[in-house]
C-alpha cells in the first residue's frame, strides 16, 4: 500500500475525552482516520439512556467534530468488560447494541473481552462474540491490565470455541509477553503505545524488530487518563530513526489497521482519501464550522486570537 | 404521484434490482406495521442498498417533486437520503409514526439524522414533526442544522417566529446561505429585523466580517436605525455590500429609503429592473 505523504491510522483512541488542541494535532501530524471504540468513560454508567447516548454520540457528535479537522472517524459497538458486571444493566445494553451495530461506519463489536475475569464478564463477551458472528463484523478485544497472560490466552479461546476467525479478531493492548502466543494463533496484534502502564514506544521498536509487521497494529488509546493523541505518529517516526524499514512502519501504522477492520465493509481507504479537508488556516470562509475561525493555535507565540 | 412513489421511481434507475426489491419489501413491511427493532435495523441498513451517489434529477423529475409536494426540493439530495426517506414516507402517517421517528432520530448517525430532516419537507402529519425539526435548529452538527434550514420547506410552512428567527439568525454563525432558506421573504418580520441588525452592530464593534444577506432580512422591516445603516454600507461598503444595501433599501416601503437608494442611481436601477436580485447577489464576486 503506497503511502506518501505520510498518513496514519490510530484504530484506537477515545476522542470523547479529547480537546481540539488534540484534533488539531493529529490532523498535523498525519492521522487521517480514527477507531473509537465504546468503552467505559471513567464513571460507571447507571442507567441504559446513558449508553444510548454515549453510542448515539460515537456514531453521530463526534463524527462531525472529527470532520472539521479532516479526520475520518470509525467507531465499535459494545458493552465493555468493567460494566458488564452491572448485570441488570448489562442485560438491557445487550438489545441496545444490534441498533447501533448495523450503523454506517461501524467497523466491529468492541471492545469487549476481559477485566477481573468474573462470570459475569464472560457471560457477555460471549454473548456478544455471538453478535459479532451474525452480524458479520470484526471483534476488538481489550486484554485485562492485572492476569494478562492468562486473561489474553482465555480471550482467544472463547473466540475459538465460538466459532470466530482469529482473521477477524484484534487483540487489543498486547506486551511482549502475550505478542507471540497472539501471533501464532493468527489474531491481529494490537500494541497500545500508552507511556506508562502499558508500551512505550521504544518497546514497540523491538517488537517490530523482532516480528516484522504482519498482523501487528500500533495504537495509542489515548482517553482521559494520561496519554497521548500523538502515539501513533510518534511511534512510526521513531521506528524509521531506529532504521525499521518504512514498509513495516506504514504497515504497522496504517495499512494493518485498513486490512483488519475493512473487513467490516465499513472502513475504506477511499472514504478519506476522498474526504474534503477544511483549510484550517482560514479565518472567515462563509463557513464558520469552525465557530470564530479556525481550531484554537496551541502555539504561545501568536499573541492574537 | 405521492412522493413516496415518486422516491422509489427516481431510485430505479440508480440502485441494482436486487437493492430495489429489498426497498421495496422493507417499504411494505413498514406500511403494515413493524416491530420498533424492524424500522431501526431497516433504517440503518438502508445505506447498505442505496449507495450515497448523488440523485442528480432532471428538471422534469424536480417539476414532479413540486407537483407531489408543495416547496419540495430535492436538488441536492442523495440515493442514501432517497431511500430512508423511502421508508419513512412507508409508516403511516400519524403521531404513533412519527413518535417512533423520534425515536430513530435519538439514535441516528449523521446520515440517518440528515435524512429524517430532509424528509419533514415530505412527510405527512407535520405537527408530529416540529420537536424534531426545531432539535435540528439547535444541533451543531453543520450538516443536520442544514438539513432543515437548506431547500427545505418546512421551517416556513411550520415554525412559530420564536423557532423562525432563531434559524435565520443561526445561519450567520454558522454559514450557511441564507439564499437557500425557503420562503424567507414571506417570512421576514420586524423582531427579526431588529435581531440581525443588532447583530451587524456586534460585528461591527468586534471587527468580524458577515454575510451582507444579512440586510434581506432587515430591509423590509427597517427603522430609523437601520435606515441609517443601510446608508453607510451604500455609501461606504464594499461593491458587495453596496449590492445588499441596495436591494434591501428596494424592500423597505418607507420614502427615506428611497431618498437614500437613488443617491447610487444605477445600483437603484438595477434593483427596480430585477437585474440585481439577491439570488444574483454573488454573480462577478
Ligand atoms: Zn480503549
């Protein structure tokens, strides 16, 4: 997949919780397109309308706020594996979803998967894994942080058991400690490039050295914890420095994340490529999308605003 | 033709027979009355069949729009948009339908959302759809906020002058050409006059540009204050502005704007003779 000028891809990242200093940024940077997938927003969810709406706002509000900076934005549908323990809730989330999953730009059930490995949890990442399957669309699966290993190898079984194809299935947040078993198993591989709880990108650079770049995705998750909307180009910037040749990186940081997720149907390389940029540096263009001008500069040295 | 069949004969031509028939059959399980979950799936899954190729009809097709629904204008609309509109136009119209459209829109992605506000223009039972259309006005998504204001005859045959004034001045924030609102001169009205010039006044004082559009709305209705201003964008405006402030003192029926327009007696000419409209307003920028 040619690649010049420069795109990238973050298949990961919560820009809810995001300012458009971060959008701005990215858009300079290079990412053309953004994965957002339904996770938990930092406060337990009480009541079903709040799931509604957090999925009505990926797949609506915040599509448009991508757009104003030239960022195409793609989203999953699911019930996250900290919130399924609510189980009355949960259970009402689970006829929630096929409303959403079958929405424009939808590109898979996610992320979904592990976090203190409870009944509960597995109860509705089976349920829906099932979804997935009728519905024909990709999995993201988010790893647990504690019991990793054990949680990561569980993750695949149960996919296995149902039926899925490791081909369609990302593993989300690997380490060096679960890359290889992920790899040999044939699921995508996904790398969270998240300062400091889970890669930093100089890690990554060894795991593109020692794997190369078949089925491995590197992603920054970035949320409303500490992290960076900048991973993705960080890290690609850093592995052609540290001389990791730039079909790897453009794979890892772009073409892998088309490859995965563009099995959903949903997730073209055309619909950015083709995608009107807004001129950014205009002030006034009968067309103030940008309300009063353009994204806020971060830039300190220009004074006028 | 009722525009339901109408919709359905432009998608014909452009969508595969295979897409058709599964319109068609959608259409007739909606008309009979289907589970909440059939019109939401339907409704998303319309995309699927439809494509978002532009419907790019004929002038005849559009003569046809007008005939089936008074102000209906489908100049810019869409396969994608043709189709949902397809299934909506399928319920029955009443409140029970368009509660349930309420409900879709709650949970529409942006192209669902554009789409159930294109279609008010169409739909039956318009009251059902004022909560809807007046949600639209406040969204800040540029495309839905256009679909109700943009060649959309809704907002004039429906809205209270609360909602009106709050749509006509929006499009100043956010762009959009206040040329494309239907029905706007029938609708102009003195707060709204007062309400634009206020704003002129605002954006004179912070040194931010607007659309000269503006002086339409303010022009018909025009006091002493906007008499005056209108005198100093003729006199002092860019060519431009010298256009609007020249139409709009056209409009006023008062003899001081008169006075002030034939100071620039080509300008009034032009204005009298309809050589310069505010569709042409643009024409040379
Ligand atoms: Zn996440």
């Amino acid at each position: 997949m040619a690649n010049n000028p420069k795109r990238y891809i973050d298949p990961h990242i919560h820009m809810v919780s995001r300012t458009t200093d971060d959008y701005t940024a990215m858009a300079a940077a290079g990412i053309v397109a953004v994965i957002e997938p339904a996770f938990w927003v930092g406060q337990p969810r009480t009541e079903l309308g709040t799931f509604k709406d957090y999925f009505s706002s990926i797949v609506g509000f915040e599509r448009f706020r991508a757009s104003q900076f030239g960022i195409k934005h793609y989203c999953t549908i699911g019930l996250n594996s900290k919130e399924a323990n609510n189980e009355a809730l949960a259970e009402e989330v689970m006829d929630l979803i096929p409303r959403f999953a079958g929405k424009e730009g939808v590109v898979a059930i996610g992320e979904i998967g592990f976090d203190e490995m409870t009944a509960a949890e597995e109860k509705y990442f089976r349920i829906q894994l099932d979804m997935a399957k009728e519905l024909d669309l990709p999995v993201m699966i988010h790893t647990p942080h504690r019991n990793k290993k054990v949680g990561t190898s569980r993750s695949m079984d149960i996919c296995i058991e149902h039926g899925l194809s490791p081909a369609r299935v990302v593993i989300d947040h690997n380490n060096e400690e679960t890359a290889k078993e992920v790899l040999d198993r044939g699921f995508w591989t996904a790398f969270t490039i998240y300062p400091k709880t889970k890669m930093g990108n100089k890690r990554m650079v060894d795991i593109a050295r020692r794997y190369g770049s078949e089925r491995i995705i590197a992603d920054s998750s970035a949320d409303w914890g500490i992290s960076d909307a900048l991973a993705v180009p960080k890290t690609a910037n850093l592995m052609l420095e540290e001389g990791i040749p730039e079909a790897t990186v453009n794979a890892i940081c772009y073409g892998n994340a088309i490859l995965a997720y563009g099995q959903s149907g949903q997730f073209n390389e055309k619909d950015w490529l083709d995608m009107v940029r807004p001129d950014l540096t205009q002030e006034f263009a009968g067309n103030s999308l940008l309300r009063g001008g353009g994204p806020e500069n971060p830039d300190l040295s220009r004074l006028i605003v | 033709m009722t525009p339901q069949k109408l919709v359905l004969h432009w998608l014909k031509g452009r969508l595969s027979a295979a897409d058709l028939a599964w319109l068609e059959e959608k259409s007739t399980l909606l008309a009979t009355g289907a589970a909440d979950k059939d019109v939401y799936t339907a409704y998303s899954s319309a995309l699927r069949h439809s494509g978002k190729a532009p419907l790019e009809l004929a002038p005849a097709d559009l003569d046809s729009a007008q005939a089936a629904s008074p102000g209906w204008d489908p100049s810019d609309w869409t396969c994608e948009q043709a189709a949902r509109v397809a299934l909506l136009l399928a319920l029955p119209p009443g409140s029970k339908s368009s509660q349930l459209m309420d409900r879709v829109y709650q949970t529409a992605d942006v192209g669902e959302a554009v789409a159930l506000q294109k279609a008010i223009a169409v739909l039956g039972h318009p009251e059902g759809h004022m909560a809807r259309a007046r949600d639209g006005i406040r969204s800040n998504i540029q495309s839905v906020f256009e679909a109700v204001t943009v060649r959309n005859p809704y907002p004039a045959m429906h809205f209270d002058a609360l909602g009106w004034n709050q749509m006509v001045t929006k499009t100043f924030f956010v762009g959009v050409p206040l040329h494309l609102v239907v029905g706007l001169d029938r609708r102009v009205n003195p707060d709204l006059a007062r309400i634009l010039n206020d704003l002129a006044h605002e954006r004179w004082a912070a040194d931010r540009p607007f659309s000269p559009e503006l002086w339409r709305c303010v022009g018909p209705h025009a006091d002493a204050r906007a008499l005056e201003d209108l005198k100093k964008v003729l006199n002092t405006g860019t060519p431009l502005e010298q256009r609007a402030a020249a139409l709009a003192l056209h409009a006023s029926p008062r003899t001081e704007a008169a006075r002030i327009i034939y100071t620039h007696p080509e300008l009034a000419e032009a204005a009298q003779t309809g050589a310069l409209t505010w569709e042409r307003l643009y024409d040379g920028e």
